[in-house]
C-alpha cells in the first residue's frame, strides 16, 4: 500500500488529543478524520474515526493488518517531524 498526502491539521491540545489527519491511500482513495494522539511518553499515537454503538465502536476505516498500520504511523510520524509539530 503506497501512503502519500500525508495532511495534518493541529488543533488546540485537549487530553491527548493535538492534531487531526488525512492521506491518500493508493492515490485513489483519501482516508481523513484521523485523530492524532500524543502519548504519556511523547510517542504519536494514529485513530482511526469511528462511531460509537452501544458499549463499543464500529470504524468507518481501518488498517487490516499490523504492517499496513505501521505503514501509516511512520508515514505521519516523518511528516510530524518535518512540519516540526511533535517532539519526538
């Protein structure tokens, strides 16, 4: 899976909560709504938009797999670091 229009949008930090996201998976499908996290020790943290139902959430989209998740974290982790937005 190729990631590319890695797009981050800061916001005012509430909780952990400091940034929203989007990308452009396969250059054919733009996946947005993603919340960007900090964690207590600084790392970023990627979640995926979803709608709570009853006593859990059903997500509108998400990784299938641990690498293609992985393959997303790093993708906004590198483009964090360029804009200068965490300190990571």
């Amino acid at each position: 899976m190729e990631i590319s229009e890695v797009q981050i949008f800061p916001i005012r930090q509430t909780a952990s909560l400091v940034a929203f996201g989007s990308f452009l998976a396969n250059n054919f499908l733009r996946i947005s709504g993603l919340g960007i996290h900090t964690t207590k020790d600084g790392k970023l943290r990627i979640v995926f938009p979803a709608k709570r139902v009853g006593n859990g959430y059903v997500y509108y989209c998400q990784p299938l797999n641990k690498e293609v998740s992985e393959k997303i974290e790093l993708a906004f982790f590198e483009k964090a670091k360029e804009i200068g937005l965490f300190d990571l």
